[in-house]
C-alpha cells in the first residue's frame, strides 16, 4: 500500500516537475559554464571608486552606499563615471548588477574610450548591456571602435550574446583584457570573444580610459530602436562594485607589462579557456558583424 501510495504521488506530481524544468530551459539560464581554467578577475586587487574613478556626468543621479555605485536614469538625466587614469593596456573589470522588468532603451555600459581625447576619430572597446522587455533575456553587446566614432564613418565590430544566467538577480563579473597582441572579453571570467591585432590599422593603440555608464539608446538598443525607454518605470539602475582597474598607464614605464589573459602570458589563450569560449560562442551567440550580409566586409579585413 505504501508503494502504491508513492508511486500515486509520483504520478501526481510528474506534470509539476516537467514544467518547472520546461520553464527552466526556456529561461535560457538553465546551463552552467565550464571552467576556464584561469581567473584573471582574482589576479587583480580591487580598486577603490574614490581613488580610482571620477563622477562625468549625472552626480546626482549617481550613488555610494558601501562600496556599490548605484547609477540611476530617469527623464531628466544619465550617469556616468571615468577612470582618473588612462591606460595603454590592462585588465579592467567591475561586477555589475543590472535592474529586472522593463529596460528597453536602456544602455549599461563598461567601456574604455578615448573620445574625449580625439573626438571625431576615437578609439573604443565597448561592453553594454541593452535593456529589454519583460519575459526577454539582456543583451551582452561587445565592440570595438579604431579611429572611428558615430558622426563620422564608424566601422563598428559588434558581437552581441545571451548570457547563461539571469544578470538582474545578482552581481556578476565582467572585464576587457587589452594588451599589444589581442583584447579578450571576459564573463564571470569565461573569455567569450577575443579581437586579435592583425594589424596596427584596425587594433586601439592609444591610451584609454575606463568609464561606466547608464544612458538612454532608445534610437537604437532594443530591437534596432523599435521598442523604447518608457519613463513610467523610472527609474532605471544599474549596480557596481568590485572594481578591477590594472595595467600600464600612459605615462608608466615602457618596460611594463599588462596582466596576463591566460596562463600562456600574454601570447593567447589556453586551450582550455578556448574551450569556454567555443562553448559560450555556441550556445549564447546572437549577432557577429563577421557574418552579416549586409555588412561591407572590405572595411573588415580580420573577417
């Protein structure tokens, strides 16, 4: 009888389990990423905000409580942040937690940039996430800009990704390793792209800055601007901490040399990290200016 009793029970409660675990696959977060072998983001020290950051913009819309910053968008204004250094390579990071519900127009970004320095043909190497709606997953958007900026003709090379768990329930790492030979975009340390120089022409050179951001895209960040920032749900947030600031500053030594992106040094990946990146390439992939037709591909040689 108790058999026949759990086994009722089981029967009852099979449906139940199945749409639990049907709604966990179509979530997109039901995968865990494998080990990368090497975690530079513990390489580095954490780097205070007020010893290494400056508010930009927006600093009353931006906060401190412990050691997050808490950058807010409403109607009014953005925030934004720069590093008080530049860098001419280096690792640079921050865990950042980003906000549920209706994001759409919203760009949190993480990005190093010279275009304060040389506006009109800047150098940039981008992460940002673009906002959604709800029941949709962000959008990972990595880029790299080379003398190049939006009111001139920018060659963009973005790579967009889904991510393999949900970014607005905790804080999780991302980073952009820079050095002379390729830069590496790092997730929870998993590297998911890597831009490698193929030649000085189309490989950021100059010094950088690191900046972070929340801003207003609508023209173009959700669904190519289709659906836009709705300030009823103002207002938008976006959390950092655990900032990872280190390299070789502009007028540092020539002799320095930046962090390392695997345990190889500085000459690539380990195949194990290559692995990881295959696997997050695989699975999360959703956009790769490499193979869109409708992209002119002789002002992308490394295609």
């Amino acid at each position: 009888t108790t058999q026949k009793t759990l086994l009722h029970s089981l029967q009852m409660a099979f449906p139940l389990i199945l749409l639990a675990f049907v709604v966990l696959c179509s979530s997109g977060y039901s995968q865990r990423s494998p080990s990368p072998g090497y975690y530079p983001s513990s390489r580095v020290p954490t780097s205070p905000f007020d010893r290494d950051f400056r508010t930009l913009w927006g600093s009353q819309h931006q906060r401190t409580e412990q050691d997050v910053i808490t950058l807010l968008l409403d109607k009014s204004s953005g925030s934004g942040f720069k590093s008080l250094r530049s860098y001419k390579s280096g690792y640079f990071g921050a865990s950042i937690k980003l906000q549920s519900g209706y994001t759409a127009g919203v760009d949190t970004s993480l990005y190093l940039s010279n275009n304060q320095e040389h506006p009109g043909d800047h150098d940039e190497v981008d992460i940002e996430f673009l906002g959604t709606t709800p029941g949709k997953p962000y959008s990972l958007q990595t880029n790299v800009f080379v003398r190049g900026s939006g009111d001139r003709n920018v060659i963009g090379r973005e790579m967009k990704f889904n991510l393999w768990f949900d970014p607005t329930q905790d804080f999780h790492h991302y980073a952009i390793l820079w050095n002379s030979n390729q830069i590496v975009f790092y997730v929870d340390d998993v590297p998911i792209r890597t831009y490698d120089r193929k030649n000085e022409a189309i490989f950021p050179t100059r010094p950088m800055w690191l900046y972070g951001s929340i801003w207003d895209a609508s023209d173009w960040a959700t669904e190519n601007g289709r659906i836009k920032a709705d300030y009823r749900y103002q207002p938008f947030i976006a959390k950092y901490t655990n900032f990872k600031l280190a390299g070789c500053t502009a007028e540092g030594s020539s002799s320095c040399t930046p962090p390392s992106a695997s345990p190889m040094g500085n000459r690539g990946l380990s195949q194990q990290q290559m692995g990881a990146m295959a696997w997050a390439q695989r699975n999360f992939l959703v956009y790769n200016y490499c193979h869109d037709p409708k992209r002119d591909h002789t002002q992308t040689p490394e295609c």
